[in-house]
C-alpha cells in the first residue's frame, strides 16, 4: 500500500463543519476542489525538507507530517487534520521567510536514505526525487498562501490514493 498526501484549502464556514459533524470529511472530499494539491509519495520528502526531522517536529514547518487537529475516520493512513486560519497564517508566513534555494539545499538522499523517509528510492533517483520535491513545495506554498490571503485553513490527509 502506497501512502498519498493531500491538502485542501477549506474556508472558516467548512472547518466549523467538519469539526461539528467529523463524518463530514469523507462527503467533503468526495466533492473535487481546484483548492487542492495531490503530493502523492512527496509528502514525507517535504517533511523532511521543512524540519530535517523524519518523524515529530516542533513549528509551523511540520504541518504536512504533525500539524492541525485530527477530525473524522481513519483515510487509509489516519484522520483528516484541520489547519484553522490563524496556524495556516503562521505556516504560509514561515514557508515565505524560507527561499526555494534554501530548501532545496536540505535535499540530502543519503540521510533520507537513513532515516528512512517514505517512500525510499532517494539515493536511486535523486535528480528527479529533488526535481519532484521541489515542485510539489511550490504548489504546498502557493495553496497555503492563497489560503492566507483569503482568512481560510487547510485540511490535509493522507490516503491509500
């Protein structure tokens, strides 16, 4: 079983929803949102880039991996998290305080190799694993920014798909 990470933007009126009523989550993502980025096996990559931790990290920058409050039944690998606006804010501020360069640069297959970042295969296919990080950071930063802008959270789960 593969393990997909997922983020969507949802507005104050959706997470005061999903928070009421937990079974909501499942008819929510059965709905398909433009306000969503598939990071597929990346997500674990970027975890590692954004905390140099494998696994707890402490910050904003460990949203993908440990942020938000859990809500609703297990998606395959776990509930669904809510971000709330206000922590969406501070991890939108903290990704643009960092430069893609600076991120790119933790890029280091040999310690994800090590530390057994999911889903491997790092040292094999390092350019196009970096490549692929890197453009799934930029669409992580651009949906979390526009869900700053507009005083919404995020939603982020992990799936089987």
């Amino acid at each position: 079983m593969s393990m997909h990470g997922h983020l969507r933007m949802l507005t104050p009126s959706q997470i005061a929803l999903v928070k009421r009523e937990p079974s909501g989550v499942r008819t929510l993502l059965s709905v398909l949102d433009r306000r969503q980025v598939d990071v597929h096996k990346a997500w674990h990559g970027l975890h590692f880039l954004l905390t140099g931790e494998a696994g707890h990290a402490d910050g904003p920058l460990a949203f993908i991996a440990v942020g938000g409050e859990a809500v609703g039944d297990d998606l395959g690998s776990g509930p669904a998290r809510v971000i709330d606006p206000d922590a969406t804010r501070a991890i939108a501020d903290a990704l643009d305080a960092l430069g893609l360069d600076e991120i790119g640069a933790r890029f280091d297959p040999d310690r994800m190799t090590e530390l057994e970042i999911y889903p491997g295969g790092w040292r094999d296919k390092a350019p196009r694993w970096r490549c692929s990080l890197m453009q799934h950071l930029e669409e992580v930063r651009t949906l979390v920014r526009e869900a700053r802008d507009e005083g919404a959270g995020v939603l982020i789960w992990l799936s089987d798909r």
